[in-house]
C-alpha cells in the first residue's frame, strides 16, 4: 500500500472515529457497483479533475501508475475535461499529472487540415 499523505495521517490519529467512518464509507461505495478497479481509478481522477482539488489529482494519478495504466492513459483523463471544464483546468490537471509521470508527451499530428 502507499504511503498516505501526511495531512492525511494526522487527521486519522487526531479523529480516529471520523477516519474509520469515511474509510468505511468509502469502501461500501467502492464495491457498490460494477465498474472495475481500474474504471474507478479513471471516474475518481476525473473528479478530482473537474473539482480542481491538486492533492486528489496527485493521489489519484498516484493510485493510477500503481494499477498499472500508462501515463498516456492518465493524460487522457485530463484531456477529455478539456470541454468540460475548459482550457484552464484541464491544464491545471495536466501540470499536477506531470509532477508524477515519468514523461512528457510527444505532440501528436492533428487529423484536422490547416487553412490555406
């Protein structure tokens, strides 16, 4: 397992009732339906996308590489909140992604012509 982050750690030694509840919580909701580990891996990096919260998208791009999707895979999480939650957010995503993966990414060549 992870090491957790230490915000986290110190509110689950300061509230351990508190801590034990969302744990509990969270794992009921985990297995509430049938979206695989990695599907969930995805939609809860999203949300942390769209929320614009910097330590869920660290966390969960974390949680991400451990599950063993590739940093093409997690990039393309952020890409999809382009039109979503627009350019500045989506980059905010990217930049909090790219403080974890190991490599940038290649520019691509667009199927889109350009003007003449």
């Amino acid at each position: 397992m992870p090491k957790l982050p230490k915000a986290y750690t110190e509110f689950a030694r300061a509230y351990p009732e508190h801590a034990e509840a969302y744990e509990a919580l969270s794992g009921i909701c985990r297995e509430a339906g049938p979206l695989s580990e990695r599907d969930r891996a995805l939609v809860k990096l999203g949300i942390a996308i769209g929320a614009r919260h910097e330590g869920a998208v660290h966390s969960h791009t974390r949680k991400a590489v451990d599950l063993g999707l590739t940093p093409e895979e997690i990039r393309h999480a952020a890409l999809l909140a382009l039109t979503l939650v627009g350019f500045p957010n989506m980059m905010a995503a990217l930049t909090w992604m790219d403080d974890l993966l190991p490599s940038k990414p290649r520019p691509k060549k667009s199927a889109a012509k350009k003007p003449k």
